[in-house]
C-alpha cells in the first residue's frame, strides 16, 4: 500500500499507482462529503470471474465546476459514468465502492448504489442527467422530438410548473439554439442532421435542470464547426445554472476547452488526475505524455513560396459535376435537384497525397465515389486516370468491362468504419484472399502467402489468418483493411475518414503506416477527412469543399498558416487544440459556418452565383470575387 505523489508549484496531484485503505476513505468522506457534488470512491466493477474493468476508481466534482474523463476505447471512463445512474450491462457487477450524491438541501449525501430502481428513477434526469455519444440511437424513431423531451417533465413534475411543460420545453429549444423551436417539437429525428439531434439530447437531458450533467463523448459523431458550437452551448448552458458537468472524451483539445479538472484513464485505472492546467501544461505521467505525443495538429508555419510543377499524375478530374433528382416529400410536389458536386477540378501526383477536407454533406465522398468509377459523374466531367507515368490516359466515365476489371486492380479503398468493413463470417485469410479469388489472380497457395505478407507489412502477425474480425480492436481492423487494399498490389487508394473512428493513439500508428506505404510502394492517395489537423499531417495538396464547392485550395502548411476563405478559417478555428491558452473562436466558426450570404463581401453569394477559384499566390486558390 503506497501513494505515489507530484509536488507542483500550484498544488498536489496524484498519479498511479495508488491503493486506498479505509481509513483513508474514512477521511475523505469528512472532507468532501459536503464540498463536492459528486464523490466516486474505490469502485470496482467486474464482468463475472474476468479480471476488473473498473479498478479503485476515485473522482469528484463541485457545482458549476467541469471534470473530464480522458482515455482511449475500453479505459473504463463509460463505465465509471454509468454506474453513477446504475444504467451498467446487466452482466456488469460492482464489486466495491460508493458514488456518494449530495443531498439537495446540501446537509449530506446519500450513496447511490445501494438504492432501488424506483429511488433512483427520482435521480435519473431530475438530480444527474446523461448526454449519450450516438443521438440517432438514444432518440425513439417512432416519436417526435418534443414528445420525448416532455416525457422528463412528466416523470419529474413539479407542481408549480404543472401545465406548463410544453412551453418549458420551447424555451429549452430556444435555449439550446434552435432557430424554430415549435418545428423541431413536431419533428422526428430522422428529420434532423446530427448536429440537432445532439442539441436535442442536450434539451432532454437539461430540460429537468439537473445539478450534474454527464456528457458522453458527445460531439464524437459531429462535424467540426458543429462540435464547437455544442461545447460553447454546453459551457454558457453551465454558466447560466451553475451545473457540474463530467465530460467522458478521448480528444484533448476537447478537455482544454472545457475543463477545470482532468482525470486520465487507462484500463480501467486512473493513471494522472489534478487541475486542467497541472495535466496540460505539465503532464506527470508516460501514457499522458503519450496521448499529447499522438495528438494530430494543425501546421502552423508557411509553406514554400513557389508551388512544385505536377509533372507525373495518376488521376486528374476537370470540370466535375454531380447532380441528384429527389422525389418530392408529396407525389404532388415537386422533384428536388441537389447539386453535389459542382464544377470541381482534381489531381493526384504519383506518391503523393492530396486531401479533400469538408463537413458531413460537402460532397468529398461523393467526389471520391466519382472518382473511383462507383458514380457517374454528370456529362461533360473529365476523369482520367494512368497506372504508369508512360500508359495512355484511361477515360473513366468510358470503361467497357475489361476496362473497368483493370481499373479495379489499380484502385483500391480503405472504408471510414473498419467495424463494418470486414465480413464477420469470413476468417482473415478468407477476406484478404477474396480480391485475388475474384480477378482469379494466383493458386491457393500463393494467395495465402500474398495474406501473410500484407500483415507483415501491416504490421500484423501471420498467426492471425485463422482468426475472425471480431477477435481484433479498432485499429487491427483498420489495419486488416488496409491490408485487404494492398492484395491486389494497387498504384492508387482512396481513404475515405480512414482514421475517425480510431483512438488518437491508434490514428498516429495508422496514419504512420499509410505514410510508409505509400513512401514503400510509391503510392498515390486520395484522402477524405473532415479532421485538418490529419489532412496537415498526411498531406501534399488541399481542397476544402463546402456544399458541393471547393472554397480554398493550396499545400497544407501555406493553406493553414494563411487561410484566406473564412469558411477554411472557420474549421480550424473549430479544430480543438491541447492548449488551455488557445480557446476554440466561436465567432470566426460561426461566421464561417454560416450561410454564403452572410461571409464577408469578397467572399459572398446567393444560390449558385459563386465567385470562381482565384490563385491568391502560387499554388494558393481561393473562391472570391477579383
């Protein structure tokens, strides 16, 4: 039993490891009982005989103060937060510990695991409420948005408010920013796009006025201007009520922007907790270290001054359009056109990289889709592709079959979700070798041993060819794609988000290994993401797209050390950085976001008048008028 300590010039921190004895838990029951809101002590939750996933987990947090949990998948941050409501899988079993609740009148606390469902239903969502990760599946399709929102209200009356709750809720939409608060009560939540769905969780969980909000990864499936408006609502929504939050994040530029006391996670163990600025500024322990080490940031010096000649392309796109007719929302009312992609011109050097960057909606995977020959890209669209710098240029809006068969064989994909990628049923010997199978290329035999060698390559051991994808993590399913990618020895991959749904640890390892294969092999990418600080990393050349337009072009370092669209502005200012110094600019990101009439005067249009593409500097294009 020991206690490992850093002394810092501005307080006390703890760092792993630590085991607590009961009379140290005797005194902090005195101490903090009144003090803090929330006290979790020593918990310990288990499945069956298996060792621990929660281990002696201790934490706390005051009124309108934020905490946050940070770790990667399966540290046992989730976990933690969930036994506070008892909402744990029913196999889970807490084997130790106490969540001790202040009492409203605040003259004591009463602990949480004990009580029965029925005392804890006066907890959930009246006293401690919950903002889940995914809003698509927390919110019942099958009823509208205010109808699920009042129901709160219902199982919490309060009798001064009683017949008032419709409005209470319209006040809470308003609260939360949505500009037509009566449409989103009528409204379901397919209606919505991710962005109000989130808002919508966050009414629910507040329209109750709980005084401690847990907040589960809740901007992980947002865009990113979209995630920064959600924290500065989240924030000024604490601000006016003087709740606490407890923030459960992976992204540590997420907890810079929002916390006042940070907790680090890993398996299921706190390995670092103190104040925001302790951990940030001055990180104690080698996973933390880690974490910041594996963090993904936005450039921040020029680039060169004369953009290099393209010489040796393997895909140039010119002129490229792409429009979709949709029925009416009636049989008698009119199609609807959308316009996905318009007027975009593309190229990809040989063993280079080039980065399509935009939100949900701005027509980058459509882009990709076209360019891989999956989308019929609208007549008069130039698509060309060249396998070798010397072969004659392939028309891709013009492949007859055997064209396409050995397009097929030259570009290849690497899917955003490596978790629905892979076919469960297959072993991974059978999913790498199904390419091959396919273009009939090689015995059994030597398909297997081309198996073996792309995992060596992906850095993964040949025992595993036997096993099935749900056997792997994450990150080794994303690496079995890649893998999958490399069988049938291609010249050009599309990775479409290969990296967002990845930890930030196992997105460094993954985006290194992209870099050595494509350095090994003289790859050539074409890169989606909507992260810039990835795109900063990986990438050669840049286009920002925002509904269907590509607003600002250019290398990445002269691109984001001198942004000139103020949408491009907009998403790195949005971009959360590691750095308590350096908050997210709500108003850039939402003057940027926000409608094309309301940018600044040389950057704004109506409908489809845009301004055209202007080079500002060699290599640096901007959508602006002369």
């Amino acid at each position: 039993m020991f206690d490992l300590v850093w002394w810092c010039a501005s307080g006390l921190r703890r760092c792993r490891p630590r085991q607590r004895g009961a009379a140290d838990r005797a005194v902090s029951d005195r101490g903090k009982s009144v003090t803090s809101l929330l006290n979790v002590e020593g918990l310990t939750i288990g499945f069956g005989n298996d060792a621990p996933v929660v281990e002696d987990v201790s934490f706390s947090v005051e009124l309108g103060q934020t905490l946050a949990l940070v770790g990667e998948s399966g540290s046992g941050k989730t976990m933690s937060c969930r036994s506070v409501l008892k909402i744990l899988p029913p196999a889970a079993k807490i084997l130790s510990g106490r969540v001790l609740l202040r009492d409203e009148k605040g003259d004591g606390v009463t602990d949480l695991l004990p009580l029965s469902n029925r005392r804890m239903c006066d907890v959930r969502g009246n006293r401690v409420s919950m903002i889940f990760q995914e809003p698509m599946r927390s919110l019942s399709p099958l009823h509208r948005i205010g109808n699920q929102v009042i129901e709160v209200l219902r199982l919490h009356p309060d009798q001064s408010k009683k017949g008032k709750n419709k409005k209470r809720v319209l006040e809470t939409f308003e609260r939360v920013g949505f500009p037509d608060p009566e449409r989103v009560f009528s409204s379901y939540p397919f209606e919505l796009s991710g962005g109000m769905r989130q808002r919508a969780m966050i009414a629910m969980a507040i329209v109750g006025r709980p005084d401690l909000l847990i907040a589960d990864e809740p901007t992980t499936a947002l865009d990113v201007t979209t995630q920064a408006q959600v924290l500065g609502l989240i924030k000024d929504i604490q601000q006016e009520t003087g709740m606490a939050v407890i923030l459960v994040t992976h992204d540590l530029g997420v907890v810079a922007n929002m916390a006042d006391k940070v907790c680090v996670m890993n398996r299921g163990r706190v390995m670092e907790a103190g104040t925001a600025a302790q951990i940030l500024g001055d990180p104690q322990h080698p996973y933390t270290r880690d974490l910041f080490a594996a963090a993904p940031k936005i450039p921040e010096t020029g680039g060169s001054e004369k953009a290099p000649d393209k010489t040796d392309l393997v895909l140039e796109m010119a002129g490229v359009n792409k429009t979709y007719t949709l029925k009416g929302s009636a049989p008698w009312s009119p199609k609807v056109i959308v316009q996905a992609v318009r007027g975009v011109d593309l190229t990809v050097e040989r063993g280079k990289t080039t980065a399509v960057v935009g939100e949900s909606g701005s027509g980058k995977t459509t882009l990709a889709r076209i360019a891989l020959g999956a989308e019929a890209a609208d007549p008069g669209s130039a698509i060309f592709f060249r396998a070798e710098k010397t072969s004659q240029p392939l028309d891709i809006q013009a492949m007859d079959r055997d064209q396409r068969v050995a397009f097929q064989r030259q570009a290849q994909m690497v899917f955003q979700d490596p978790y629905s990628t892979l076919n469960p049923r297959m072993r991974v010997m059978e999913a790498l070798a199904e390419p091959l199978e396919i273009h009939g290329i090689g015995s059994n035999s030597e398909r297997m041993a081309r198996a073996e060698e792309m995992l060596k390559w992906v850095g993964l051991s040949p025992n595993m060819m036997t096993r099935y994808p749900h056997a792997f993590s994450g990150g080794q399913r994303q690496r079995l794609s890649i893998a999958r990618a490399l069988m049938l020895d291609p010249s050009f991959l599309v990775c479409d988000e290969p990296t967002s749904a990845l930890d930030v640890s196992v997105q460094e390892q993954v985006l290194q290994l992209l870099e050595e294969i494509r350095d090994r092999l003289n790859l050539s990418y074409l890169f989606i993401s909507h992260d810039l600080a990835v795109v900063g990393r990986i990438a050669d050349d840049v286009l920002v797209m925002r509904a269907g337009l590509v607003v600002e072009q250019g290398p990445p370092e002269a691109l984001f050390f001198n942004p000139k669209h103020p949408y491009t502005k907009a998403l790195i200012a949005a971009q959360p950085e590691p750095d308590i110094h350096r908050p997210i600019d709500l108003k850039i990101v939402a003057q940027g976001a926000g409608d094309p009439s309301t940018w600044p005067e040389s950057f704004r249009f109506d409908g489809m008048n845009a301004p055209p593409l202007t080079e500002t500097e060699p290599g640096h294009k901007v959508r602006c008028h002369a």
